[in-house]
C-alpha cells in the first residue's frame, strides 16, 4: 500500500505541544513518546527527520525513526535501546526525580536508503526529554537533536454539534446498557472492567466521535497491549491498540479486522487521549430484507485520514451479531485491557 508523508500530516492535523504544557499522567517514564526537531549533514541537510521512542519493558526501548523528502512517503527503520543503571538509593528515594533523571542509550546499524547515504550506524540518547544523537556514514556524519513532543488531536473536547446525541459526557451512564462493574472514572472518563458496553438505543447512519486512552503496558507486546475496539452498528469494529511505533495493519489500531489497513498509523503513545471521527453508511435492505448495497466507512484517527470510504462486504469478528442490519447499537469492546473512554457523541446523517 501506498503511504503517505505523515510529517505534512501532523502539521496540518496535529497540534505540537511542548512537555512543559502537558503531560501524560503520573505512570509517564520520559522517555517514551514522539520526539521532533533538527538534523545536519550533508546526507540529510533539507530532509526530514523525528523519531517515535516506544517502551519495551525491563529498561528496553524500540526506537522508529521516520524520515523523507519533502511531501514523498515517509521511510523507517529501527534501533534498540536500554535504560542506563541509577542508584538504588535514588530509587527508593525519589522514583519521579529517578524518572526524569533516566538516561537511555541507543546504537544499531541500518540502511537508510541510497537518497539518504545508505547504511550507518546510529549512536544517541535520550536525557531530560531530549534526544541527541549522530549518523555516520562513512566519512560523512550527521548530528541530530530532537525534543520531546505531545501531540494532540484537532477534535479531541470537540462539543457534540446541533442535531448531535450526546452518549457520554461523563456525568452519567443513562445512554448505555450497564453492567455491574462499570463505572464513571474521577476523570470524567469510562473504564473497560470485564464486559462489553453498548448502547441502549439502536443508532444510525451518521458522525461517531469517540475519545479513548489505551493503558501503558510496557511489558505486553501486539494484541495484548492495550485491546479494545469501537463496533458500530455493533457489527463493524475499528481496533483500538496501542500501536504507537508500529505500522499500519488491519489487527492493530485504527484497523478494520481482515477488511482494511490504515493509509498511516496515526497511533499517538498510551496514555495519551485519541479520537476517532467515524462517518458511516450502513447497509441497505430491500423491501424483503434483501441487502441491496454495502455499508461504506470513513475514519479520522487523530485528525488524520485513514479510511477513506471504504466498502464493507459484512461484519467483522466479535460484534453482536453476524448479520446486518439498518442500524444498530454502539459498542466499546471489553478484550480485558483497561481502555477508557470518554466524550462519545453521534449525528445523525439527516441532520
């Protein structure tokens, strides 16, 4: 599949704030997340550069360095990383001062490509949210100094518009089919705790917007980090990861199961609120319940295109029912990971 140069994306669909304006959460290690900023060179003068540093668990990182030519698809490639030792003392101590104190080195050998000088080797780390490093390239070398950045999505808060139904906005659970466990989080969110969620009322064609924050489970690796998924109509799930670092799939989030893959991944790190702005069309029936044409689905994730119209042939794995309908409930998957959710609103088409 053809990819897009997500680095124009973000800047026409992301907002850049700086770590001093905002934070995860208390569970944020400062290391991990999307880092931004310069490279010089004579193979990388012009060019662009940043880097997503995701945790692995154990003091392990994966560092993914995305980089182009102007508006040409990005490129990647990856290196490892680990946490440098600090004293026991510290730790026990002050672990957030410990936190910000941490030190992370990074070194591997990759090809970049022959526009980029072809194979080096990368030396960095990551120290008080910067990430300063080199690229040598034969007699050639590069430096890089990156920052790190929290990008936020254009419609995250976005207020339910006129004509919208508000599902969720954190005072109350009235629009859903609650089960015992659930419960309105201190933030003003909803947590996933051992069931499935759904709606009440049966809805329609029309605009979902959808808020959610995949945990931070360092340790966990593919569908175990983070699961949930979003069913419209109860039948069609858009997956819900954390996926941040990795590349767009159909199992992994913002991906359509077996049926579609992302144009990008837009994933931002966990921890962080997302969206998904979901515009959907659902099936069509004749007057003898004879499906007549397919359901068609468009996904922003993040302020970003991912699905684009996208004919559904029929329902994905795991939904309410294998047979379509003319609408249907919303659903917000329980896959056992603790995913929260909030700002849930729907408009109808006809409005």
């Amino acid at each position: 599949m053809k990819q897009v140069n997500l680095i124009s994306l973000l800047i026409l669909g992301i907002c850049i704030l700086l770590g001093s304006v905002l934070s995860y959460s208390e569970d944020d290690d400062f290391v991990m997340g999307n880092y931004q900023g310069t490279i010089s060179g004579k193979n990388w003068d012009g060019k662009n550069f940043r880097a997503q540093v995701v945790a692995l668990g154990n003091g392990r990182y994966r560092c993914v360095f995305l980089y182009s030519i102007g508006d040409q698809p990005e490129q990647r490639v990856e290196i490892k990383g680990m946490k440098a030792p600090l004293g026991t003392a510290l730790l026990e101590q002050d672990k957030e001062k410990a936190k910000k104190m941490a030190e992370v080195n990074f070194d591997g050998e990759v090809d970049f490509g022959s526009a980029f000088g072809g194979k080096g080797k990368v030396s960095g780390k990551i120290k008080n949210e910067t990430f300063t490093g080199t690229i040598q390239q034969g007699k050639e070398t590069a430096n890089f100094q990156l920052k790190r950045v929290f990008l936020t999505s254009p419609t995250l808060g976005q207020k339910a518009p006129e004509g919208a139904i508000v599902l969720f906005d954190g005072t109350n659970t009235d629009k859903w089919d609650i089960k015992p466990h659930w419960q309105i989080m201190g933030d003003g969110s909803i947590q996933i705790v051992g069931s499935n969620l759904q709606t009440k009322e049966e809805l329609g064609d029309g605009l979902y917007h959808i808020e959610f924050m995949c945990p931070f489970m360092p340790n966990e690796t593919g569908q175990a980090r983070g699961n949930s998924g979003v069913y419209i109509f109860g039948r069609y799930e858009v997956q819900v990861l954390d996926s941040f670092g990795d590349p767009p799939a159909d199992n992994l989030c913002g991906g359509i199961y077996k049926a579609a893959t992302p144009k990008v991944c837009a994933s931002l790190p966990p921890l962080q609120w997302q969206t998904y702005d979901i515009t959907f069309t659902g099936p069509k029936f004749d007057a003898n319940g004879n499906k007549i044409k397919n359901a068609f689905i468009t996904v922003y994730h993040n302020g970003i295109l991912i699905h684009d119209n996208v004919e559904l042939k029929g329902p994905t794995p795991g939904g309410v029912s294998d047979k379509e309908a003319p609408k249907g409930v919303l659903m917000l998957q329980d896959h056992g990971d603790p995913v929260k959710y909030r700002n849930i609103w729907y408009k109808p088409a006809n409005n």
